[in-house]
C-alpha cells in the first residue's frame, strides 16, 4: 500500500478507532538509530513514515508499539525496542521477530524480518498461541487493514 493511501484513510477518518499522534512527537534519527541497534534489524519504511509523520497509534484501544524519544528503555513501555526484547525474552516471539501490539485476545502481531521486500517492508504476521499466519503485506497495510477488522 502506498503511503499516501495511509495518510488518506487517517485524514478522511475511514481507518475506523484509530488515534495518532502528530510530527512532535515524532523519534528523531537518533531515536531510531538506537532502537535499530537494539533490535539487531532495521525498522521498514512504512513503519518509519507513520512514526515520523504520527509519532504513535493505537486501535480500538490497542497501542500500536511505537519509538519512544529519549526514553528508558529498561521501563515497562509501549516502546518498540523495549516490548520486542521482553517478548524475546519470554520466548513469545522469535529473535527475527519485531513485536507490533499485543491484544486483550492474546494475539501478537509482529515483523517478520526474514521476509523483507525488495523496498525494505516486512509483513505483518499475526500469532495466537504456537500459530502464525500472514495478517499484511506491509505495516501501512496492517494499520488500514486492522483499523477495519477491529469494527467488524
């Protein structure tokens, strides 16, 4: 999905319960370099456009794990760095995994990592348990993609 199908559907309000934020709050390239470092991958450029344009999300209540600038990341957080190395370390996901959001129905979706795009994209796996199946293509389409299922 092009991203400014993305930007489209936040500003016509057709991405159902979704919150952002807006660019001040938004991770400066420090901020991202030290998550990447963190997290042994780099983040994909969708990821990078909305945390750059929006700053974070969340759907239907859900946060959307997001870059927070200048943060602890040894704190319990939304944090993206911080949420993918705690599910690491509790074998919920795998190292090439980057977690997105976690549910009230035990879903996680995450980055598959392995699987990047000849654009750099990871899809959006989402996991119940031991199963994983493909949930998007990219993260723009996971956040239009999700946005409508939650109101299904």
């Amino acid at each position: 999905m092009p991203f400014h199908d993305l930007v489209a559907c936040i500003k016509n309000n057709s991405c159902h319960s979704l919150e952002v934020g807006d660019e001040s709050i938004a991770p400066t390239p420090k901020d991202i370099a030290e998550v990447e470092s963190i997290l042994g991958q780099k983040l994909p450029p969708s990821y990078l456009f909305f945390a750059g344009h929006y700053g974070y999300a969340s759907i239907f209540g859900d946060e959307i794990y997001s870059i927070y600038p200048g943060f602890d990341r040894n704190m319990p957080s939304g944090d993206i760095a911080e949420r993918t190395m705690l599910y690491r370390r509790q074998n919920a996901i795998k190292p090439t995994e980057i977690v997105l959001c976690q549910t009230d129905f035990a879903e996680i979706f995450v980055f598959d990592t392995t699987r990047a795009d000849a654009q750099g994209e990871y899809p959006v796996l989402r996991k119940v348990g031991d199963e994983a199946a493909l949930y998007a293509p990219t993260f723009a389409d996971f956040i239009v993609k999700y946005s409508h299922d939650v109101m299904a």
